[in-house]
C-alpha cells in the first residue's frame, strides 16, 4: 500500500509542478488552491500506508480521513467541470 501511495502522490504533485510552471495560466490563485487541496487529498494516504507499516493502527484513520477528503476534492472537480464549464 506505501508504494502506491507514495507513488500517486510523487506523480500527482510532479504533474502539477509542470503545469505550474510551463504553462500560462488563466488563474494562478485558482490553481494553487487546486494544488493544495490536492495534497490534503492525497497525503493522508502517505502517512497512513506508513503508519500501518509501523504497526500503528492509527494509520487506518488517516487512510479514512484521505478516503473522505478524496471524495470533496472530486466533488469540487465535479462542480467545475458540469458547473463552470457551461457558463
């Protein structure tokens, strides 16, 4: 479970680097914002999978709480692309 964790979130953070710094954007505070929300997302997944190694069994509320903030972070995606998008 840690490499698949540790290795969404080492691409998905690559991946929005790049984007950051090789394309002109429309919004830059818009798509910090997006960065940010995307690491409270994805880390949890981190520091649970590495808790659990450790034998913690605290680890499995951090994979709950990445589980819960996944889930409002594709709920704000979701808005942006049925909502925003049509305007």
């Amino acid at each position: 479970m840690f490499i698949f964790a540790i290795t969404g979130w080492g691409l998905a953070t690559a991946m929005d680097v790049h984007v950051y710094r090789k394309t002109k954007l429309q919004s830059e505070h818009r798509y910090v914002l997006n960065m940010i929300l995307l690491q409270v997302a994805t880390f949890p997944y981190v520091m649970g999978s590495v808790m659990i190694l450790l034998k913690s069994t605290s680890g499995l509320y951090l994979i709950a709480i990445g589980v819960v903030a996944s889930f409002v972070k594709a709920v704000g995606d979701t808005w942006v692309l049925l909502v925003e998008i049509n305007r």
